[in-house]
C-alpha cells in the first residue's frame, strides 16, 4: 500500500492539530491586542489597576482558549468548569467595589454634575475637582490637601456645585440676640460687604436673610457671590470676625 502525504495532512489527527495551533494564535493575538486596548483606554486610571486588569482579563481569554482546545480533544471539562466558575464568583466579589466605581464613572459622564476645574461638595469635602478617572474623583481643598472620592459615593451621596458663572455663591451664617434692631444688623452686614467688593463679582448684590427666630436669638445669612473660590473659607472668617467686633462695639 503506497504512502500519500496528502492522506497525512487531511487525517482527522492533523486537523485537531491544526484547528488547535490556529487556537493558539488566536489566544495569543487575543491577549496583546487587549492589553494594547487597556492600556490605551485607562487614562489616568492607577498603574497597579491597569496592570490587574490586563492579567484578569488576559487569564480569562487563555482559559476560554484551553477550553475550546480541551472540547476539540474530547476531554471532559465539567468540573473544571465549575471550578473556574467559583473561581471567577471570588474574584467578582473580590472587585466589586472598583466594578462600582467603573459603572459610577459612566453615569457621571453622562449626566456631568461637575466637570474638572469646578468647585465642588461631597460628604463633607469641598475643593476644586483636579481629574476624575474610571475609579475615583481627586478634589483640591483650599487648604491644599488632596482629597481621593470613589467614583461610587458620587452616586450615593448629595454633590453641591458651587461654581455659578465663573464665581461662587458663598452663604455666611451669623447669630445675634433678639433684642438687637435687626435693621442696623443688616447695615452692618452690607457694609462689610461693602468693604470687601474687591473679592466678590463685579455684577453681584450682597444680600441679608432671617433664617431663624427665636426668644433668645435671631439668625441671619449674608449672601455673597466671590470671584476665587479658593478664598471661600477666609472670607467667611473674615466676615465673622469684622461682624462680631462691631457687635461688640455695640454692646
């Protein structure tokens, strides 16, 4: 019986040969064009984040590749299958909250309650938002901290935009007794206002609100629109201490 190559090359041996050394480079292309894709797309996201994302997903298209190769030789891959399976729970588990912050990131792009350059506060924090990347939002204060939010709290917590037109409204609270002619309070706060219109925007009017009256005391807001929202906390302090002396002049 004569030896034809051609009957080599066409058995069903060479063909699974074959269909798995194509597996193979499939896989192999697979996983450097995702690592290429990732670390394009990651802006500014941390280095060790990239870093664990490309093994997570890079591990994950060779095991579907060994999967594949494992059903072409006609192994039985049920368990491990169910292996992989409580092994990829774990690992979900182990990444939910960067996965939360990844899905938070998108629904901040797309409704965009602040952009960066803007003035902003959150649970507490106030500052000027520096980059906001696929897990969290840098924020500067004025006092020159920088303040990491995840991504996820932004959905969960009340964000106050306090850039308005360039400028930012400032509300400064004072307490008084009761007795004190309320009128002459005003006038005292509209003259430090006065005092301090090299700070506040060209076309804005200072403005004077009651919040609360009681028996004892009486609160009130001055409203301010400042032109550096750094400067918010200083002209606050300022406001109160200049009131409170001429408070206390009075009394």
């Amino acid at each position: 019986m004569a030896f034809n190559i051609f009957d080599l090359f066409t058995s069903p041996l060479a063909e699974q040969i074959l269909t798995i050394i194509f597996i193979l480079v499939v896989t192999y292309v697979a996983v450097r064009a995702y690592r290429s894709i990732i670390t394009r797309i990651a802006g500014t996201v941390p280095s060790g984040l990239i870093v664990s994302m490309q093994q997570i997903g890079s591990w994950s298209i060779r095991i579907f590749g060994a999967f594949y190769i494992l059903n072409i030789l006609k192994v039985d891959i049920l368990l491990l299958v169910a292996l992989l399976s409580l092994g990829g729970l774990a690992m979900i588990t182990a990444y939910r909250s960067i996965l939360t912050d990844m899905a938070a990131s998108q629904f901040v792009s797309t409704y965009q309650p602040f952009k960066v350059g803007e003035w902003i506060e959150v649970q507490g924090h106030y500052g000027r938002v520096l980059e906001r990347n696929l897990i969290q939002t840098k924020i500067l204060t004025p006092d020159n901290e920088i303040v990491v939010i995840p991504n996820s709290i932004l959905l969960r917590r009340t964000i106050v935009n306090r850039t308005r037109s360039g400028g930012l409204r400032v509300q400064i609270p004072v307490t008084v007794e009761t007795r004190i002619n309320l009128k002459k309070i005003e006038d005292y706060l509209m003259g430090i206002a006065g005092e301090m219109k090299v700070d506040l925007l060209p076309d804005s009017t200072p403005q004077v609100r009651v919040t609360q009256v009681s028996p004892q005391e009486t609160s009130l807001l001055l409203l301010l629109q400042i032109a550096n929202p750094a400067k918010r906390d200083q002209i606050i302090s300022d406001v109160q201490k200049r009131f409170y002396e001429l408070l206390s002049e009075l009394a």
